[in-house]
C-alpha cells in the first residue's frame, strides 16, 4: 500500500510539472509571434509612411497586425520612423508587444 501512495503522488507530480511546462513553452511561442506581428506591423507602417507602398501607414499597420493575430493598439509615425504597439490574449491574459521601424539614424 505505502508503494501504491507513493507511485501516485510520483505521477502526479510528474503530471503536474509536465503541465507546467508545456504551458510555459505555449506562452514563450505565442510572445514570439506577437513580437514577430508588431516588427511586421511597424515595418509595414513605415513603408507606407516613406511611400514605398500605397496606403495610410496605421492602416496599413493594422491589417498586417490583424494577419497575424493581433490588434494594433498604438501606432505612431514621427517622420519617417515607425512605432507600433500590438496586443493579443494569451489564455485569457492580455499581452502586448512593441516595435520600432525606419531608416537609421
């Protein structure tokens, strides 16, 4: 019996870690795609805003943002450089990411 106790609590535990990890991994793979949608999402702005591509440069911003899964929340354009703020939810959660677009100082 203290053997049957003790191989359960070990595969509960076990479970439990697993669990933890895998939800973990989940939430570093979904911050790199809203990252990888807010660094779209600036350089689709600030190619609008120099004139390389036709559109309005927070429009522009958004639809790509909207291609990968998330909501512009803030965009801005000081002259030719871009700054975008995109949002998502993560298991309920809210979670933002920042990027910045446009030529070298």
């Amino acid at each position: 019996m203290p053997g049957t106790m003790l191989a359960a609590g070990v595969v509960a535990c076990s479970a439990t870690l697993a669990v933890g990890l895998v939800t973990a991994g989940a939430a570093a793979v979904f911050a790199q795609r809203l990252a990888g949608a807010a660094d779209a999402a600036a350089l689709a702005a600030a190619d609008a805003g120099s004139g390389a591509v036709p559109g309005v440069p927070c429009d522009r911003a958004a639809e790509i943002a909207a291609a990968g899964g998330a909501v512009v929340l803030r965009c801005e354009l000081e002259g030719l450089v871009a700054t975008v703020i995109v949002g998502a939810e993560f298991a309920r959660l809210p979670a933002t990411a920042a990027a910045r677009a446009g030529p070298p100082p």
